[in-house]
C-alpha cells in the first residue's frame, strides 16, 4: 500500500506527481519532497516558497522540516531567506548526524555552503499584498494573516516507508525571526513508520501549544484510526485553549497510518486536503468544523 496526504487545495499538483512516483515504487522520501517543491515553486501560493506572504519588514522568511519515519531522523530551517526549496535543505539536514535545526544566518550559510540553488523569494504580487495590509495595520492593531496555507504531507511507499514534511511563509506580517509550529518536531509534524504521520496547518502559537502532530501518532499507536485520532486532538485542543484562554487559534491536522488509512480534523470553518493511495486517486476533499 502506498499514499499521500497533504493540506490544502495548493497541494493537489504536487500530490498527482507524488501519486505518480509512488506507483512507480519511488522512495517516500523523493516523492514528498517532490510534491512540496511543487508547491513551493509555484509563485501564486501565498503562504509557501516562492511568493510567500512577507515579514513586518517585508522579507519572506520561511521555515520548512522533514522527517523519515524509519531512522526518526530530523532536518529543520526557521527564518531562511532566499533560498528556493527550504524542504530540500531540511532533507539534507536530516541526514546530519548533529546540527540538524538551522535558523537565519546559519540556515543559509549551510544551504550556500551545499550548492543549494539561491532565490528572491519576494514577488511583486506579494509586495502589493504587504503594502495594502501595511495601510491596514497603520490604523488598527498588528494582526496575523487571517488566511493560511502551511503544505504539510505524509507520505507512505510500497515499502512501508513513512516521511513526513513541511514548508511554510508562516504568518503574514510576522516579526522578523518569529518561527512557527511547521518547523517543530512533534507540533507541525511527526512520523513513526511503526505508526504512521500527522502534519499540521493552523496558528503556530497555539498548534505547538498541543504537540498535536505528535499526539496524533500516539492516539494511532494506541489504536485509533486515523481519523478518531484527529477528530480527538483537534477537538481537545480547541476545548483546553478555550476554556484557559478563552479563545483557540486555526487548528488544521492531517493523518495518515502505516496502512494507508487517512483523517483529517479542523476547528475552522473550511479546511481543504488533498490526498491519493493505491486505491484512491488523488483529490481534494473540504472538511469543516463540526461543533
Ligand atoms: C505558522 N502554522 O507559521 C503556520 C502557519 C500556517 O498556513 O499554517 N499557515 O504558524
């Protein structure tokens, strides 16, 4: 069994090309990181790679993770300017026996150093979007981004080997060197190919808050199918944030286990997913929050 689960709508272009790898007995670490280069390399997807949504001072900061589900070796980027596939550089750092999370400067001395291919990550429609929201947070308080669009995937091969990744702008407007959950182990991702894989969309402040890509895999590894497992730490989460703070951020988690089986859950109004397995083509599906 083979399959791929990612968020969002964006994600479906680079879940076909996965889809086709996987049917081809390509290895799940190629095919994820295929599918999210893909998406980072396609300019109109605000929140991912190139024409990610700036910083408050307009440079696009981006974080990115993967990890393999066998070894549980881990790779991360936080606040990595100009650098075009943030997903290959955290790959490559996953294979580091130490080092494995660079931020900022250290981030890109390191995917210079590798050859890694350099970029302005910065497009003009993404200029306009900063300097129409710029006149916006001039008169009211400074506000993430009210949309959002992290990719996150887990990936399964023929194999029975997992991966998961991630790649993000993170939140429009953010401070500079402000970093997400999408980077953190065990908050914007996790995979246990023993188990399976969760990834997560949302507010990072309050995703992390949970570890809820972990918690995920450790409601699987007890048990639950995917989707209970979702529908469980989502919806706990969203309840221990509310009655502590009052109010829980964007929650938006995906799962897949080691059968190939998949969940998704959300706290949102409309959350898109793409996914494809051996028996299902790939296509996008809208799930929305259930009270
Ligand atoms: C973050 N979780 O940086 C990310 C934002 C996100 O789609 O999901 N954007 O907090």
């Amino acid at each position: 069994m083979y399959g791929i689960i990612a968020t969002w709508r964006m994600a479906l272009e680079g879940v076909t090309r996965a889809d086709q790898m996987l049917k081809d007995h390509a290895d799940a670490g190629d095919a994820i990181e295929a599918a999210i280069r893909d998406v980072e390399d396609f300019e109109y997807y605000k929140s991912v790679g190139y024409g990610g949504l700036p910083n408050e001072e307009m440079q696009v900061e981006l974080d990115a993770a993967y990890m393999d589900g066998d070894t549980f070796d881990i790779g991360c980027v936080a606040a990595i300017k100009d650098f075009a596939n943030p997903v290959s550089i955290a790959r490559k750092l996953s294979k580091e026996p130490v080092n494995n999370f660079l931020v900022g400067a250290g981030a890109e001395k390191y995917a210079h150093k590798m050859g890694f291919e350099r970029k302005n990550m910065l497009t003009e429609r993404a200029r306009i979007h900063y300097h129409n929201r710029l006149k916006e947070v001039q008169e009211l308080e400074l506000k993430p981004y009210s949309g959002h669009d992290t990719v996150g995937m887990v990936c399964l091969d023929d194999n029975h080997h997992m991966v998961a990744a991630t790649s993000t702008s993170g939140l429009f407007m953010k401070r500079a060197g402000r970093v997400g959950d999408s980077p953190i182990s065990g908050s914007g991702f996790y995979v246990d190919s023993e188990v399976g894989g969760a990834s997560a969309t949302g507010l990072g402040e309050d995703l992390m808050k949970g570890c809820i890509s972990y918690e995920i895999v450790r409601l699987m590894k007890e048990g639950l199918h995917p989707q209970q497992a979702c529908e469980q730490a989502v919806s706990r989460l969203d309840e221990q944030l509310k009655r502590r703070r009052q109010k829980a951020g964007d929650l938006s988690l995906i799962a897949m286990n080691n059968k190939g089986e998949w969940g998704v859950a959300t706290n949102i109004e409309g959350f898109s997913f793409a996914v494809a397995t051996e028996t299902e083509a790939p296509e996008v599906y809208l799930v929305k929050f259930d009270e």
